[in-house]
C-alpha cells in the first residue's frame, strides 16, 4: 500500500503544482521537494502542498516546524501521512 500512496503523491504533486516536464517516475521517493538538489518547488508550492494534503488525504499540517520535517521528501510526506492517519 505505502508504494501506491507515493505514486499517488507524486501525482498530485505533478498534476496539481503544474509540473508538466516532469514525470512520476522521474521523482526519487528520497529527492528533496524544495531547493536546487531536488524538485526545486517554492515556499508558494509548499503553502498549496500543505492544503492538498489536507484535501485529499484529511491531514493537517499544523505550523511550519511540522510542515519542514514532513514535506522534506515523498518518503517524509508518506510517513507523516501514515503516521497521521493512525492517530
């Protein structure tokens, strides 16, 4: 199942941040989301990832030490949402 919730991110991130020229499997589950090493996306990204999490996962990101250590990477954002969807 955690392989096809980080298909599933990786699809939103795509489709919803209009990513176009990039494809799924292009993304790295441990590749960085933010900065040059990885995705590249922006803190205007980061603020839509937050509420498309939410949307459709039903987890909230609370404040911006949280939103850090979960949107590090698809594999941080799986284990957040799992870890989340639990309690």
């Amino acid at each position: 199942m955690e392989n096809s919730l980080n298909e599933q991110l990786k699809k939103i991130i795509i489709e919803e941040l209009n990513l176009e020229d990039i494809e799924a499997s292009e993304i790295k589950d441990d590749d960085p989301l933010f900065g040059d090493e990885g995705l590249g996306l922006d803190s205007l990204d980061a603020v839509e990832l937050v509420v498309l999490i939410q949307k459709h996962f039903q987890v909230e990101i609370k404040d911006m030490e949280e939103g850090r250590v979960a949107l590090a990477s698809i594999s941080s954002l799986v284990d957040f949402i799992n870890r989340h969807k639990e309690a």
